[in-house]
C-alpha cells in the first residue's frame, strides 16, 4: 500500500478530513481504497489508483466518465428522481479543479463519493436477479441514448473488435511460439470452423446496418450496485464506457450472469446456459430498451450471447497459445481450462438457439 494516501487524499475536494484508508474491493485493474473521513455527518470516498497501462489515455477516459455521469444525473433530475447521488457515480474534483490527481512518482488517481449501504453479487442464483441486472443495464443503455456529441474517446481501442482477434489468432497459432499449438487442434477447429458465422455482426456494422451507441462494454453483475432492499441503485466501473454496439453489453451479460459454472470450470459437466436466466435477463433488457432500439438490433440480441462466449475462448485460447502473457493464470493450463469451459458454454447456447430466439421475437 502507498505509504502517501493521507496526502493523496488531501488533493481533492473532500468534506471533512480523512481519519481512515483502507484497501476496498476485489478489483484487478485499478488500486481501490476507502477513504473515511473523520464525523458522523460527513460523507465517505473512493480512492483509486488508475492503471495508466491499462488505460494511457488518463485525461480522455476522466473526460469520458465525467460527461457520462452528468448527462446521467441530469437525466435523473428531469425524472424528478429522488436519491440521486447514489443512483449515478459523483466524481470529486481536484483542489485545482482537475479530474485527476498525478503525483510525484508518475501515479494517476481519481477520488469517488462512496454510496452508502450497497452490496453487490458475484453471482446471479434467480430469474429475478437475472431480471433486475437486465433492466439495470437496459436502463444505463436508455439514459445514454440522447448523449450529445462529440463522441466519447475509445479507451481500449478495438477492445471488441473481432476480426483483428481473429487475425492475432492466426498469426500466433502460425508461430507457435511455445509449442502448444499440436495440443490444442480440437480447439482450434472449433474457433477456425464458427469464424465466419461469428463475424456477420461486424458485416452488418460495415453495411451501416447497426448504428453505434454508448456502451459500457463491461457488463458483469457485480458492476451493478444493490441496495439492502435488492432493488438497483447504479451501474460501477465507467472505464470503458465508449462508443460501442448494443450487442457487446447483452452479449457479454449473458455469457457471465446465465453461465451455470464458472469461467473457468474444470468439470464441463457443470457448464451451461440457463435459459430461464437469459429470458429474465432479456425482459429486463428489453423493457427499458425496446423503445428505441431497430427491430434488426433486437433481432441479434440472441446471436450477441453465442458470439461473446465464443470470442472470449479465442482471447483465451490465443493467450495459451502464446505463452500465457495477458491473462493472470493460477496454475498451468489455466488458459485452456478457461478455453474449454467457454466453449462448452457456447455448445449449450447453440444447443438452445432457436429457443433463444423465439423467446427474444416473443418480446419485441
């Protein structure tokens, strides 16, 4: 831990003083602390250390989630919403007035009003969990459909971009660089044999035919924030809030909060769709997005869930391949162990297609 939070703190805008700083949260990018501050009737913050390797762009994604959370909480204000500084993220400025704080060692931090009385869950074990996390983000889609320009900067460029994983795919399988490749062909024609099936959402976005919107490309359910009472307070983690497609957010939301095992399963048995967590999920969704999506968005909401779990077992896969580089494993072969577990999962979700999409046209 920082020997300097004290003084780190002290740089923003805080009521009151800090009397404690502990480390908070189970997050792997940033370094996250709970500043409490001395009297009863002062409020308590969110201290965080951003990965600036992760995320170079510092004063763009600050800018990002500054001109989100305003637009969102004016929004909130036009509903006459009650509650509202723990219905959407508040950022503390700086003593100088900055976004951000960069200290003499070359670290960036952010200071957060911390919402008082919240939880929030790992796992999804109800279709009435599954419904509140898809209206949740629904709702964090349609706050942010009349977000007025200019476009928001891309903090992870390509963070979703098919095609270009596919072409790294490839290429590391093609160099092979620690002599896994021979281990794994069953897997590699399974990505090799979807690849054109899983890219025609990247044609239908080169054809104009989906439009782009504000997506928050990280749609696990523990990125929602609940009250005592179970009912949604606001969406966590805006880092990589950006120009994005609808499909990103549903897809990825299934593939995690529908799984009946873990990402990374080792006993495959375990691994499957729920459908009656994707139905709930998509009720939630729909309810608060059906309005303005295109009929064409909705009719691939479906196809986004097959395509997230199939995209993450590439990601996987072409980490083991290379070596095992990007992703933090826990013992040897943990990369494929991931690769296995998303692939069965994208063999339930095939297996369930057709009911997947009925179940989406019975709800447009």
């Amino acid at each position: 831990m920082p020997q300097n939070l004290f003084a780190i703190a002290q740089q923003f805008n805080l009521e009151g003083n800090p009397a404690r700083i502990k480390p908070f949260g189970s997050g792997h990018i940033n370094d996250t602390f709970k500043v409490t501050t001395a009297g009863a009737d002062r409020p308590d913050y969110i201290l965080q250390r951003i990965n600036d390797t992760v995320f170079p762009d510092v004063a763009g994604l600050m800018n990002n989630m500054a001109r989100v959370t305003r637009h969102i909480r004016h929004k909130l204000e036009e509903a006459d919403e009650k509650d509202i500084d723990r219905r959407v993220l508040t950022l503390i400025p700086g003593r100088d007035g900055a976004l951000f704080y960069k200290d003499a060692q070359g670290g960036y931090w952010r200071m957060l009003l911390f919402i008082p009385g919240g939880k929030t869950y790992d796992i999804v074990n109800s279709p009435e969990k599954a419904y509140q996390g898809g209206r949740a983000f629904g709702r964090f889609q349609a706050l942010l459909s009349d977000f007025p320009p200019p476009p928001l900067k891309e903090t992870i460029p390509d963070f979703h971009n098919l095609e270009k994983r596919l072409q790294t795919f490839e290429r590391t399988v093609q160099a092979d660089p620690v002599k896994r490749a021979g281990r794994v062909k069953e897997e590699i024609e399974m990505i090799r044999r979807r690849a054109d099936e899983m890219s025609v959402l990247h044609r239908l976005v080169l054809a104009g035919k989906i439009p782009r919107r504000i997506t928050h490309n990280d749609t696990k359910f523990n990125n929602i924030l609940f009250d005592a009472d179970d009912r949604v307070l606001c969406i966590l983690d805006l880092d990589t809030v950006m120009p994005g497609f609808v499909h990103f957010d549903f897809g990825d939301a299934i593939r995690t909060c529908a799984n009946t095992g873990a990402e990374d399963e080792k006993d495959l048995t375990k691994v499957s769709m729920d459908i009656k967590l994707f139905e709930a999920y998509a009720r939630g969704f729909l309810e608060e997005t059906g309005s303005f999506l295109l009929p064409l968005e909705i009719e691939y909401l479906a196809f986004s869930a097959k395509l997230f779990a199939y995209a993450q077992a590439l990601r996987f896969l072409t980490d083991y391949i290379d070596g095992d580089h990007y992703y933090k494993i826990h013992f040897p072969d943990h990369n494929l162990q991931r690769t296995r577990a998303q692939l069965k999962l994208l063999q339930s979700m095939e297996e369930q297609y057709e009911d997947m999409k009925q179940i989406i046209k019975k709800m447009r």
